[in-house]
C-alpha cells in the first residue's frame, strides 16, 4: 500500500507518562484514513520520520531510567513497513551512547 503522510502521535496518560505512536496515513477523495499505528515506546523522543519507498524510517532516542537528562544511552533507527492491514517493525540499528 502507498503511504501519504506518516505521523508521530504523543499519548500523557493524566501528566504522567507519554507514549508516542506511528501512525500511517494514506489519503483518498474521500478523506483520510489510518493504514496502522505502532507503539514506539516511552520514554522517546522522536528526531526523524521520513517514508522511504516502502518504508518508514523512525530516528529516536531512548531514555532509561538510570540515565541523567544530559545524556540519553540508546540513538535508534527502526524501520516499519505496511503488511497486511498492520505496521511492522522489520528493521532496527542502535548506538548506544555509553
């Protein structure tokens, strides 16, 4: 399936946490409609999104709870793809930091 707009959704569960979500969006005459969301996890944050043919290519980084706010441990780039009526994960690199 072709993708129109891919978009990064952030979820405060009543101020304490932030998931964020990938959803892919494709436009027809009609409107708008959802082609899947994903979880991408929290605590993130996102620093890219981009489609790539196929593709959809997510630059984040990734916190854990030992890390001080300076310094995130983990740089990720995941790579999803429209399958099915679903977005999957197929690909990931990591950097870690430390």
């Amino acid at each position: 399936g072709a993708v129109d707009a891919a978009v990064v959704l952030s979820v405060t569960d009543a101020g304490k946490e932030t998931g964020h979500y990938l959803a892919v969006l494709r436009h027809l005459g009609t409107g708008t409609i959802s082609l899947g969301t994903v979880f991408l996890g929290h605590p993130v944050e996102v620093q890219d999104v981009h489609v790539d043919g196929q593709r959809i290519i997510v630059d984040l980084i990734r916190r854990s709870a030992t890390d001080p706010e300076c310094c995130p441990s983990e740089h990720a780039r995941v790579a999803y793809e429209l399958g099915r009526g679903e977005v999957a994960k197929v690909g990931e690199e990591i950097q870690t930091t430390r």
